[in-house]
C-alpha cells in the first residue's frame, strides 16, 4: 500500500482551499464544476462557497491541518503604525458626514510556514488601536473616536528573489487573506464649540440613567466582528543565526458595517452619528522572526546521545 506523505497533503489542502478562496473574491461561479478534492478539502470547499466570514473559519480549519507534524516554521513579533478611515454605505450618508483619517498602530505574533514553489502561509494574532474621526452637522461637530480590537489575519504570501548584494539571499513578497477583527472597547471625545470626552458602551441607551450619562457613548445593535481582506507587499532580509526582518505595506479593506444608521446614542442635544459604515486600513509594519527546524534540532539532539553513549562504552 502507498504511504501518504501527511505534510505534502497538508500543502495541498492549503494550495486547493487559497485557490478557491481567491475565486471566491473574484467572483467566479462553482455551480456546475466538479473538483478532484481530498476529502479534508471538501470540507474546505463548502466554506469557500460562502461569504467572508466562512472564508475566515475555513482558513482556520487548514491552519489545524497545518501542523503538529510540519517540521520547518517561523515565529516572530510585528509592530508599526497605521492610518484608517471610513467608508459609508450610502451616498446620502456621505453628503451628511465626512471621514477624516485616523492614525493608530498595530501589534501581534505570528507564525509562518514555507510551503513549496515559493509559497507560504502565514497566520497573525495581535492588538491594534483605530478609530473613526467624523464631522456632521455642516462640520461644525466633531467626533473623534479611538477603538481597541484584537485581530487575527491569515495570508498566502508568494515571494520572489531580490537582489541586495552580494551574498545576502533577500526576497520581496506579495499576500493576500481574510482578515478578522474584535471590538474590545473604546472613547473618544465630542467637539462643537466647547468639548467633552465618553467612554464607549456596548449597550442601549436608557430612558431613564440612573446618574447623569453625558461621558458614555452608547453603541448598540453593532457588529463587533469585523470581517475583511488583507492584500500586501513587502521585502525581508536575512540577519544572523537563522533570523530575519521583514518590512510590509498591507492594505485592509473592511467587509463589515460597525452598524446601522441609528447603533450610536448621546444625551447631548444635537448630537448624531451613523455606524453603517466599514473602515479602510493602511498599515507599515516590521517583523522579527526566528527560522525553526524542528527535525534538524531532533537529528542534533539524536547525535549527541549517540556520542554519550559511545564515550561511556569506552570508559
């Protein structure tokens, strides 16, 4: 009976579900067309088949076919700043309000797999501080808002050899994958004329507050997952001992409103917003990583046992 190579399926998994995913984005149909899948693919195919937010949880699903049994990884830390802003759904909306940019940043871990033809998959855990800066009321109001998220991203990244000198083997890379964001919390502060700060409050507004409310910021029947598209590029360079730095540009454009047109509720006379809007994020971060073989660390570990006991014999 042939043997199964479990880490060369694995890979294919991964190649099959990205290259249903990124036809997923482009529209194409799957209707009429049969797929010669490995049954765990299949399971990848049915997510693919559906929105956004399936693409994210099938993403996940590969990311624990991925491995227990692979022997060569990447782990790391990335930080850098950020700037997003907002995106209306409606183009009444967009005469009502304007979007200003907002500065935040962003920081997570990540652990990064090589595949083969130049492939890799890389996934990310981490925090980011953004927000919404918006004018109303013929821009005579302003609302400035700072939200905290924790994100995770999943990312099929191709690279391609770049030529920094002689002997230092750097590459560039392009990559692209879901993106998914929490609201953890959030403030802010509210200017016309004079100014005064709120603290976010996943909640809806009462009637009758038992103490006076003018610092909250009610938020209510919102989406507190976020859903969108990470697409970035960027160059890494090899340091010493199996580390390396690596520089990206990523853009991500967010699939999913904060809200509706009436989720934001102030006690302040005057005071309007509309959280059916998404957010476009930009983003220039750099990574620290740490190149890991476990199956060279097992053959080193395996040598010099072999060494001991060779020394005791002759003893």
């Amino acid at each position: 009976m042939k043997s199964v190579d479990p880490k060369r399926e694995t890979r294919n998994n991964v190649y099959i579900f990205f290259k249903l995913y990124l036809e997923k984005i482009l529209g194409k149909g799957h209707e009429n067309h049969e797929w010669d899948l490995p049954d765990r693919s299949k399971i990848l195919q049915a997510y693919a088949m559906t929105d956004v937010r399936k693409i994210f949880f099938a993403c996940a699903l590969t990311w624990a076919f991925l491995p227990s049994y692979g022997q060569q990884f990447s782990i790391g830390v990335k930080a850098g700043a950020l700037i997003n802003w907002g995106s209306f759904g409606d183009k009444d909306d967009k005469a009502e309000y304007s979007h200003k940019i907002k500065p935040g940043f962003y920081a997570a871990g990540l652990v990064f797999f090589p595949l083969k033809n130049k492939y890799s998959f890389q996934t990310e855990f981490g925090f980011s501080q953004r927000g919404r800066k918006i004018t109303f009321n013929e821009d005579t109001w302003e609302n400035n808002a700072v939200y905290y998220f924790a994100d995770a991203s999943m990312l099929l990244r191709r690279s391609f050899p770049l030529n920094l000198g002689p002997n230092i083997p750097s590459q560039w890379f392009i990559n692209v994958g879901p993106h998914v964001s929490y609201w953890i919390s959030g403030k802010g502060k509210i200017d016309a004329g004079g100014s005064y700060s709120y603290n976010v409050v996943f909640d809806e507004m009462p009637l009758e507050p038992s103490a006076p409310d003018f610092d909250k910021m009610y938020l209510y029947d919102i989406n507190r997952w976020l859903f969108g598209i990470d697409v970035g590029v960027g160059f890494s360079a090899p340091l010493k001992q199996n580390r390396k730095l690596t520089t990206e540009l990523r853009f991500t454009s967010g699939h999913t409103f904060f809200g509706s047109k009436t989720s934001a509720s102030n006690r302040t006379l005057g005071f309007t917003d509309n959280l059916r809007a998404n957010e476009k994020i930009l983003s220039l971060t750099v990574a620290y990583t740490i190149d890991v073989n476990v199956q060279a660390s097992r053959k080193g570990k395996s040598t010099k046992d072999k060494e001991v006991k060779r020394e005791k014999i002759r003893r």
